[in-house]
C-alpha cells in the first residue's frame, strides 16, 4: 500500500515539473493520436452510417452524436479547469496554472460545438434556432467563462497574478456545471431529459447508443490528446530560455 | 442505415464543424510550438 502511495506521491510531483511533462507529452502524444482517431471514426460511421433512423424525428437525430460528445467534454473540461485552479490557488502549482491557460480555449471550442450543433438540431425538430430554456442559456454561461478566462489571462502582463486570477474565477464558474447537469430536472425546460443514465435503463436504443458511446469516448481522448499539446506547446512558450529547453531544441540532450 | 441520398444539410454543416473544431485544435499548438523551436534557434545562432 505504501508503495502505490509513494509511486503516486511521485508521478504527482513528476507533474509539477516543465521539463518532465514536456519530455512525457512528446513520447506519449502519438500513442493517443494513433488510438483517439480510429475510435473517433468507428463511432462517427457506426452513428451516422449504420445506426437505425429514429422513428420520430429521422435522419437529424444523428447530430446526437457529436452534439452529447461536445456538450460532456465541455462540461468535463471545465470541472478539470476547476479542479487545477483549486489545486493553484492552494498549493501554487504552476503546472496547474498552465493547465486551465492551455484548456480553456479547447473547452471553448467543444462548447461552440455543442451550442451550434444544438441549434443546427433544434430549428427542424423544435422549430427554433434558440430558445432561452435553462439548459441552454446554462450552456451559453458555460461558454462566456470558457471566454472570460482566456481574456482575463490575456489581460495580466504578470503570469503569477495570471494564474491566480484565472485560478479563483474558474472555481467560481464551476458553480455552472451542476446547474447545467440538473438544468433538464429542475426547470420546465425544451430541451429534452437525459438520455443516458447511469442507475437505471437509458431511454435510447442499444443500437443508437453503443455509437453514442463510442463518439462519447473518442471525444474524451481526442481532447485529452489536444490538452497534451497545448500544455507542451505552452511549456515551451514560458521555457525558451531556459536551458533544458534550448539543448532540447538544439539536440544538445 | 442511412439513406445517403437523405443526408441532410445540417448533419453536413455539424460535421463539418465538427472536423474544423479538430483541425483547429490540432494546428494551432503544432504551429506555436514550431514558432517556439524556431524562435530558439535563432537566438542561439545569433
């Protein structure tokens, strides 16, 4: 037991360190890409291909599966942003710093995803691009913190007080993603229910969600891969002149 | 299965977005890294 914890204690602090993870991110980031890819594709053909055509609203509801894969990863993303920012402000991590800097335009991009594609889905089966329901304009607020961070920390010369900054206002979005998730039960809202549930049946076919499961997934990695690279392309930024990084550039390792 | 011949457009423009979204997210870090390394080389063989 002691030994899981202190190889933990130690991956942990392995981390924390610029040059480790720039080093760890480079081996590790094809690896990810060679597997996020072919799973991304089997679960985009299998959902949009050959999943059977829903009775009620036909061929449309395939925007399902890259709708609900955006709209997790973008919540997720942020719950991750959150959690770094925790970790800062308590522990001055800078890696953790550098964490929410690198994924909060990701996240954004996942929830611009989600929102338009939500629109894309809503005008034909709802009759309306937009309608201003709970779950919606949740998801919106999502977005306006995802963009709010990014100018805040454009906005700070210093990248101590950056971090700091960026840290305490990510904790206080976070208050966002319950109501997001509880949005559909709380609220009298168009937006539909969830569809998949954990502790009892989903209200999905099998053949619709074992797709949906597999872009669900394939999202996951794909955007852990583009965290990967944004963390190494961002260490990279705020490392040039230090030495591990130019013999590194330079072949002198 | 999908009538082919059916796809709609908006499942085309969300598809569409969707691999702009991954091209985008890719890109833009390789080309800042690239930016970065190049930046370094300079300097040194300056």
């Amino acid at each position: 037991m002691n030994n899981i914890f202190s190889t933990v204690k130690s991956f942990y602090h392995k981390l924390g360190s610029f040059p480790w993870f720039y080093k760890f991110s480079s081996k590790f980031i094809p690896i990810v890409f060679i597997l996020g890819f072919p799973i991304f594709f089997l679960g985009i053909i299998w959902g949009i291909y050959f999943s059977p055509t829903d009775v009620t609203q036909g061929e449309i509801y395939r925007i399902i599966y890259l709708h609900v894969p955006a709209a997790s990863v973008a919540q997720t993303v942020y719950f991750a942003m959150a959690i770094a920012g925790f970790v800062y402000v308590v522990w001055k991590m800078k890696m953790a710093g550098l964490f929410i800097y690198a994924m909060a335009p990701i996240g954004a991009s996942f929830t611009i995803l989600a929102l338009i594609s939500g629109a894309i889905w809503g005008q034909p089966t709802w009759g309306t691009w937009w309608i201003w329901d709970a779950r919606l304009t949740s998801t919106l607020v999502l977005l306006l913190f995802y963009l709010v961070i990014i100018g805040l920390y454009s906005s700070f010369d210093n990248k101590k007080s950056a971090d700091q900054a960026v840290s305490i206002l990510t904790m206080v979005g976070a208050i966002n993603l319950p109501i997001i998730k509880k949005s559909v039960d709380w609220w009298n809202t168009l937006h539909q229910p969830a569809t998949i549930k954990v502790f009892s049946e989903s209200s999905i076919a099998n053949e619709m969600l074992y797709p949906l499961l597999i872009c669900i997934f394939s999202f996951y990695i794909l955007v852990f891969l583009f965290g990967l690279m944004a963390m190494r392309a961002e260490i990279a930024k705020r490392e040039l002149n230090k030495s591990w990084f130019k013999n590194l550039v330079l072949g002198n390792d | 299965m999908i009538d082919l011949t059916n796809i709609s457009t908006h499942l085309s423009i969300v598809l569409g977005l969707t691999f702009l979204i991954i091209l985008i997210n890719l890109v833009i870090p390789l080309r800042k890294l690239k930016r970065i390394k190049k930046q370094v080389k300079k300097i040194e063989s300056a």
